[in-house]
C-alpha cells in the first residue's frame, strides 16, 4: 500500500516534512561535516551535492509508492522552525513488509531527544500507514550514538555483518537492528 502522508507530520516538539530549495542552508551546516559523514555510505556533500540530491536524487520525493523507494523528511523544530536534521524511511519489501529507518541530526541539537522523536514519527508512518510488519536500521558498529538510539527504540541486535560493504575509503562492519510492529511502543 503506498504511503502519501499529509505533512507536516506532527510530535510533540518536531514537525517532519518533505525537503526543499530552503533547506539548502541547513542541509550543509551538517551534511558537508566530515564528522557526521564518517558513519554514512557516502561523503560530505558542497552545495551543488545537497541541490543535485533535492532536484533530482534521493532527498526529491514526498511519497513511497512501490517496493524500492526511498523518502527522506526534514526535521524542523515547531518553535524556530529550524531544519536540525533529515529522517529515512526505506520500502525493502512489498512481501515481507519490510522497511529500513535512518536518521541524520546536526550535532548542534543533540541529546535533546530530537532523533528519538522523529524516529517514533517515521515508526507511525511504517507500521500504521504503510503497514510494515517489520522496520531494520544498519548502523556502523563504531557509532555509539546510533547504537544506543536504536536500543532506546526499543529495536533489537540481530547481526553484525564483518566487512560486508565498501564505506568511503575502506571495507567496514554493519550491526542490524530490527523492531516488529507489535513490539514498537509508540513514543
């Protein structure tokens, strides 16, 4: 079943929406960090990387309609209505109702409980209007952060992969994590 939210999604502190030309700004403040791309599959990103991926790449669409599918949604604080970071949200399987989460804050506003939020948010989205039964997140053994995020979730570790993917400048490990749908304790 095809997932068209009606935006923005609401939390408490947080909406979630699709991104735009105006979040090009924001976007840099932390995509072109080295220090927040040392965990993800590709590099800091210059403007023209952030623009390519809103007009034309991953960061461009505002709906799931088939198996495959990738939709990335800003996190804005309600109160400033600052872009502090972007959600995944991934359609793996039509069959086995399966999903992928991944999550990118600006170090700036973390330990504020911004990503668990926004994280709940996307489980909404997965479980209650998408109908996955089954959401993974695969995570860099090395960050701790996310380890911990994904535990505070509520997801269990179920593997750690050993060298299973070429990460920027070397081969490098994955641990997975998954959360059924009836195990999610909405947040």
């Amino acid at each position: 079943m095809p997932l068209r939210p009606t935006y923005p999604v609401h939390t408490e502190r947080l909406h979630l929406r699709p991104l735009s030309e105006v979040d090009v700004p924001a976007l840099l403040s932390y995509h072109s960090s080295p220090e927040v791309h040392q965990y993800l599959p590709m590099g800091p990103m210059d403007a023209e990387g952030v623009r390519h991926r809103l007009r034309h790449g991953l960061w461009s669409r505002s709906t799931l309609e088939e198996e495959g599918e990738i939709l990335f949604l800003g996190v804005e604080l309600v109160a400033t209505g600052e872009l502090i970071g972007d959600m995944m949200l991934r359609w793996l399987s039509v069959k086995d109702q399966c999903g992928e989460i991944g999550y990118v804050i600006n170090p700036a506003y973390g330990g504020h409980g911004y990503t668990t939020e926004a994280a709940h948010a996307v489980f909404g989205l997965a479980f209650h209007q998408l109908g996955l039964h089954r959401m993974i997140a695969r995570i860099d053994p090395r960050n701790m952060a996310s380890i911990r995020l994904a535990q505070r979730l509520g997801m269990r570790r179920e593997a750690h992969l050993v060298e299973n993917h070429w990460h920027q400048v070397g081969w490098a490990d994955e641990v997975d994590f998954a959360l059924l749908a009836h195990e999610w304790i909405p947040g």
